[in-house]
C-alpha cells in the first residue's frame, strides 16, 4: 500500500542534511500526492527552506522532547530515520506510524519496525539513503526505480532576496569584480582531523590571486574568524580578504551563488556549493571521500566538477579520535603546488 503522509527524520548537521535531499526528491517523484514531512532541529531548518519537495517542515522541541507526542495527531503511514540517534528514535518511537523504518540498529522493534541492511560496499551518501528507500520498497512489494543520475546531488533553494543581497555585500567588499574569477576558500571543520593546514590555504589563495588573477574570499562563520583572518594574513596579498560574515545557510549560499570555485575541506559548506552547482576542490585528510563526494555519472572517479585531492597514504592511523599521536603529518605532506594545480584546473573546467 502506497504510503500518503512519510515523515523523514535527520536532525542535525548541514551536509548531513542536504545529503538527504536526493531522498526527498525521489520519494516526490515516486509519490507526487503525498504529505511528506521532514523533522529536523531549529537551527538546521533554513537548509530545507523553499524545498518544493516538501509539504512542511517540522523543528524538533530539542529543549521540550516530551512535546514529540504530538506526532501522534499527524498519523503518519511511514517514519523514514535516516539518523537513528537517541533524539531520532524517540520521534520515530512517538509517531506509532505503520512503517518505522531505519537502517539496522541496536534499538528495539518497537522504535524501528522495518530494519534495513547497511550496503556492504561503500556508497556517496546520498547513495546510501536511497538504497534503503528502494530496499524498504522491494521488502513492501512496491515499484523502486532507480533514481535518475542528475537526482543524485544535494538540492538547496536559496532565497532570491539572499542572493542579491550577498551579491552587494561582495561588490562593497571588492571581491566581485567583472572580468576576474571569484574563489572562495572554506578552511575550517567541526573535526581537526579534517582540516588541512592553514599556510597551505594561504599560500594557494595568494598564487590565484597573483597568477590568476582571482579575487579570494576566505569563509567564515560564527566562531571561525579568528582562524579565517590568520589565513588572510599569511596570504598577504590585497586581493585575499576575508568573505562577509555568514549567520545561516541562506546567507552562506547568497554568498557561493556568486562564487566561479570554491575550495574546502572536508565540511558542510562544500555540500552547499555542491547544492548550488558551484564548481568545488574537496581537500580530504581523516574522511573517506567516496563518501562525502558525487561520483562521475559518466563512468568511474568523481564528478568533474567536483574533484577530490588526497594523499595515496594517510599518516595518521588514529586521525578520527581526539589525540593525533603523529601532529596531523598527513596535513603537512599535502603539498601546495598539488592543491593549486588542481584548483586552476577546477577553474579551467567547462561543462
């Protein structure tokens, strides 16, 4: 039977979430009648804002949880928790829908009713979530198409008013300038392990700069300018300066709308570039790239417009824990020239 109201539950972390847009997507296209819902705590929601796909999205009572019960009134035919946590499972646990369906997972039946095998093989995110939509409608005897290559990568709609304002706010700053190649650097992470270094950074802003005559914005957001003006500083170069303050996701994206390129580390705003069909050169220490990166709809690799530049032997063996024992030596054995041979081909690049 043919669901009519889903909710589809990830609650945290802005790649994590725009990783789950192709889902959305193809659960529209696979049911145009249906409500579906997406639950997410409040300060993720502006990633979904103006999604077309979706009837309504719902912010988590993060500070309030037993207000969840709620969930109850909406009678959901199908739960999709693409997270599986603690906070998730209690919504999923709430909402007493038919179909609890998750990935497998050490909670009880009675928080997920419809437990799905992780894929053996490793798959791009937004891979892995549409595997376990189309295992969960095989197992109910439901058509799962495969979904179509262009389906496959992040979706963010940003506000018209967003863009324009962020494209003044960079023509102010002098980092628009017709004629010259914009380049925006992201080079921070929530995990150090993914972070290469930040001399690195400068020194490739300050040759595009000089050599390509780029005008480079470096990013930042709240907590992160600190580390975005040291960058800034070691390029030493006029036409490296720090990028406008971002608050959210629709000002971060009014910002990389107007970007030709942008260059990052393994993080969120690499996936709002990717949602944008911003260019992008994915730097990856610690995270497994074929992961976090679309592979190339035409054959093996990834996308061409979205290269990946990681050393062939990583040098930390412990490099998602806290403690490095070996002080991050892979982020020092990435090369400078490596990175900016590829991030002028990214330039280079036309469809």
């Amino acid at each position: 039977m043919k669901p009519e109201k889903i909710l589809l539950i990830h609650l945290k972390r802005v790649g994590d979430i725009l990783l789950t847009t192709p889902a959305i997507s193809y659960l529209r296209r696979l049911f145009p009648k249906a409500q579906i819902d997406y639950l997410v705590y409040p300060e993720y929601a502006d990633i979904l804002e103006g999604n077309p796909n979706l009837s309504r999205v719902i912010p988590y009572p993060k500070s309030a949880p037993w207000r969840l019960p709620g969930l109850l009134a909406w009678r959901y035919d199908w739960v999709i928790d693409f997270l599986a946590n603690g906070a998730s499972a209690w919504a999923s646990f709430f909402s007493r829908a038919r179909r609890r369906i998750a990935f497998y997972n050490g909670y009880p039946a009675l928080i997920h009713n419809f437990k799905i095998p992780r894929p053996k093989e490793i798959l791009y995110a937004p891979l892995q979530k549409l595997d376990l939509i189309r295992r969960a409608l095989t197992a109910l005897d439901l058509a799962a198409p495969a979904p179509p290559p262009n389906l496959l990568l992040p979706q963010l709609f940003i506000n018209q008013d967003k863009k324009k304002t962020g494209l003044a706010a960079l023509e102010k700053d002098g980092l628009k300038i017709s004629g010259r190649p914009l380049v925006m650097i992201s080079p921070t992470s929530r995990r150090v392990t993914r972070c290469w270094r930040a001399d690195g950074f400068a020194e490739v802003a300050r040759r595009l700069a000089q050599e390509n005559g780029a005008t480079v914005a470096c990013l930042w957001g709240p907590l992160e300018q600190e580390e975005a003006r040291h960058i800034v500083t070691l390029a030493g170069h006029p036409d490296v300066r720090l990028a406008p303050e971002f608050a959210g996701i629709q000002d971060l994206g009014g910002y990389l709308a107007h970007a030709d390129g942008l260059i990052t580390n393994c993080n969120g705003t690499r996936h709002v570039a990717t949602a944008l069909a911003i260019p992008t050169l994915s730097i990856h220490m610690s995270s497994d790239p074929c992961i976090w990166n679309p592979p190339n709809p035409a054959g093996s690799g990834f996308h061409p417009r979205h290269p990946v530049i990681r050393l062939e032997k990583l040098f930390c063996i412990a490099c998602n824990k806290n403690a490095c024992p070996y002080n991050l030596e892979c982020s020092t054995q990435l090369q400078t020239n490596a990175v900016l041979q590829e991030a002028k081909k990214l330039l280079a690049f036309k469809d």
